[in-house]
C-alpha cells in the first residue's frame, strides 16, 4: 500500500469579510394587501416584516450572489485569484444543471475556484460556514466565499395570505480564511426529516411534466401556478423557538461561552416573533444586540445570516471582534448554529 | 398529582397573563383565546408550551387547533395530564 501525504491546513478558520446585496425594487406591505385579505396591522403583528426586497429580470442569482461576494471579498482584503471554493446555498435557482456556483466563481475572476451548490433551506448559511471551514483546516482551500442567494418572490404563492408578506429576495457572502486561533466555534448541527411537510414547495417539478391539473396549483381564475413555499405556521414556530433554543444554548456550550460572553445574537430571520420567543426562551442578556433585519427584509432564507451580519456591522450596531451567535433553521428540516467572530 | 379543574384554569391563567398581558380575571372557561383575549395563533403555540411544562401533559400540533377556548384547554389538560 503506497504511503499517501497528509494534508496541510491551517489550525483553525475565521470568518474575514462580509458583503450583501438587497435588490433595488423595496416592497411595502401594501403591495402585498392587493392580492389578499389581510392588513399592515396584522402582517406587522405576525411577523414584524415592514418591506422587504423582490428583485427584477436582471437581479438574477448569480447577479445578486456576484455584488454581495465583491462586497465581502473587498471587506476581506483579499483578491478573487486567492479563493480555491465557491460555495452557493439556495433554493431558488431554476436552472439546476450546471451549479450556478461555477458561473460565480468565473465571474468574479478566482482562478478555476472548485465550486458548487448546497440544498439547505435557511440552515444553508450554517451548513456552508461549515463546510468552509473544513475545507480550510483539512488544507483544500486557503480561502473559501460562502454564498447565501434567494429569489424566494418567485416561490412566493400571492394569494396565501398565510405567507404572501412572509419572503423576500437577496444575496449575503462571506469569506472564509485561516487563522491561528479558533474563531468559528464547532456547529450544532442536524436534520429531522420526519417533519419535511412543515415546510415545503407545493409540488415537485416533475409534476408539471405530467400536467395532471388535479396535483397542480391553480390561481383563483383557474390558470396552473408556478409552485410556492408553504408551511403550518403553528408547528414551525414551536420547533423554531423551543427546539432551536436548545440548539443555541447546545452551540454556546460548544464553544465554551455562557449568553453572558455574547455580544451579537444573529438568528435566521424568518420572523421577528420567532426572534422575540427565542430571545425569551435563550434568557439573553440585556446586553445582547439582537439582528431584526427581517423588519425590512423579510425571509431571505439562506440569505438572511450574512444580510443581517453586513447590515449590523454596516449600522455601527455590532462591530469587528464581537461574538456572536448565529443559528439557521428551516425546510428539511435542518438546523446549524455556530458561535462566530464577526469580521 | 392531577391538578383541577380550577387549578388548571388559574394556572391558563397565569400563563395568559405572561403572555398576552390579559388580566387573569379575564381568563375564564367560556373565553376564545383569540377572539376575546388577544391571544393569536402564534402566541397560542407560546401558551401550549407552557401549559405543556405547567401541567405535565403533551399537546401535539395537530390537537393545539381544537383548543378554541379557555375550556377545551382545560378539558384537554384535565384528560391528558399526566
């Protein structure tokens, strides 16, 4: 048996630079009220969603995800040849084959950078740091962009008033380095696949190849929809706030630190009653900044980690240094939370 | 050991209190938890968790729907506790 070299890589990762990109077109909640029974009162009251953003023909997943990561890889000093992976969590890129990570990678110049897509809900994020990481220790990569892109208008059934207001669209990327000191802590992470109904694209592709138009969604005038995000809203808010809070608290054992040593507590922002009960639940102290980004973003899904980093660090709100929490959940379902240095 | 029916309606109504900030007076077999005490559906998961804790008894998803009023909670806790 031939002897093999091991792999070099360094001690530990860090998270170096973050970058977002929120599409041009802001969407009130108005809008949203011309194609169901609802209010401002009760969207904001459900939810605390105010605006969020829905991007145009041109903000294309691949457009979006190449602002965001020019954002982060200039916040990371660091130049696009130096990335070795690409790495594009989302669920709404409609053209599968090839990953769309690859075109990424080529337009922002890395130099043949391995690349590819990861199917992880509003976990995605987590699971992509994660990844990343390995990758730099395990010594594949000295420096690895982590993509988080949605285009979840396109997903987004209008006439549900149940969760019409709920989805917006955007990219947040960051870039992943080495260290010599631990600043990504280990990442809680799972799946529990026994509860993928909770949350789930009405119908599958193929079903549209078939053209059964009893098993296809049809809008109020009878015409087949596109398919669309739905969840029971009851039992993703209890596995959200009580389950997740478990996985927080597991993800601060892990690292070693008490709420007490936090400063920033970044949860995926699916919906800032989500984020109140969690708050509550984690008992965190006064202290804490807590990311309400989802007031004006709405649910970016894989996205709203690093949109809601780059807006925190933007608004002076949390600074270089600070630790903090961050926790993705959703559609699987899957879950990962880490303890970060932000950048 | 089993609480009461009254134990188990002063304890809803803490709970409510906690929650929704309804007096606990207020909170009595025949009201709706959404209609008469502001509590929403979201809310109500926050109030089965902790009638869950309180009381020792398993609510699932899919029975939390049937609990319209401050009675069919009770009458649930009182046949399922534990």
């Amino acid at each position: 048996m031939a002897k093999l070299k091991p792999s070099k890589g360094a001690p530990y990762a860090r998270i170096l630079g973050v970058g977002g990109y929120r599409p041009t077109r802001v969407v009130p909640n108005e809008v949203i009220l011309e194609k169901i029974d609802s209010s401002d009162e009760w969207i904001r009251s459900r939810s605390g969603i105010e605006t969020r953003h829905w991007a145009n023909d041109e903000e294309t997943v691949a457009a979006m995800s190449i602002e965001a990561s020019g954002k982060a890889i200039a916040d990371a000093g660091i130049s696009a040849e130096q990335i070795g992976g690409v790495i594009v969590s989302t669920v709404s890129n409609f053209r599968q084959t090839p990953a769309v990570a690859t075109e990424i990678a080529d337009k922002l110049g890395t130099n043949k950078a391995a690349a590819f897509d990861i199917s992880a809900g509003c976990a995605g994020f987590g699971y992509g740091l994660t990844l990343a990481k390995g990758m730099i220790v395990e010594g594949s990569a000295e420096y690895v962009l982590v993509i988080g892109v949605e285009r979840l208008s396109d997903l987004t059934d209008l006439e549900d008033r149940a969760t019409a207001f709920l989805f917006g669209d955007g990219a947040g990327a960051v870039v992943v380095g080495p260290s010599e000191e631990p600043h990504i802590g280990p990442t809680v992470w799972g799946s529990e696949g026994d509860k993928s109904e909770t949350i789930k694209q009405t119908v599958p592709w193929n079903e549209y190849r078939v053209g059964d138009l009893d098993r296809l969604p049809l809008d109020s005038e009878g015409n087949v929809k596109f398919p669309a995000i739905t969840q029971e809203g009851q039992a993703v808010f209890r596995w959200a706030v009580f389950e997740m809070a478990k996985v927080a608290q597991q993800a601060l054992d892990a690292a070693g630190i008490t709420p007490d040593d936090l400063d920033v507590f970044i949860p995926h922002q699916a919906n800032e009653r989500i984020i109140d009960s969690m708050v509550k639940t984690l008992k965190l102290p006064e202290h804490v900044t807590v990311a309400r980004d989802v007031r004006t973003t709405g649910n970016t899904s894989a996205a709203s980690i690093p949109l809601a980093m780059e807006r925190l660090l933007a608004t002076g709100e949390a600074k270089s240094g600070d630790t903090a929490l961050v926790i993705g959940f959703g559609a699987g379902l899957v879950y990962a939370a880490t303890v970060v240095t932000l950048p | 050991m089993a609480a009461t029916q009254e134990e188990i309606v002063a304890g809803l109504a803490d709970i409510v209190n906690e929650i929704a900030g309804i007096p606990v007076e207020d909170v009595q077999l025949d009201k709706s938890f959404t209609d008469d005490l502001d509590v929403d559906s979201l809310s109500m998961v926050e109030v089965v968790v902790a009638a869950e804790e309180r009381f020792d008894v398993k609510i699932p998803d899919e029975d939390v729907k049937n609990l319209k009023t401050v009675g069919d909670a009770t009458d649930y806790i009182l046949k399922h506790q534990g």
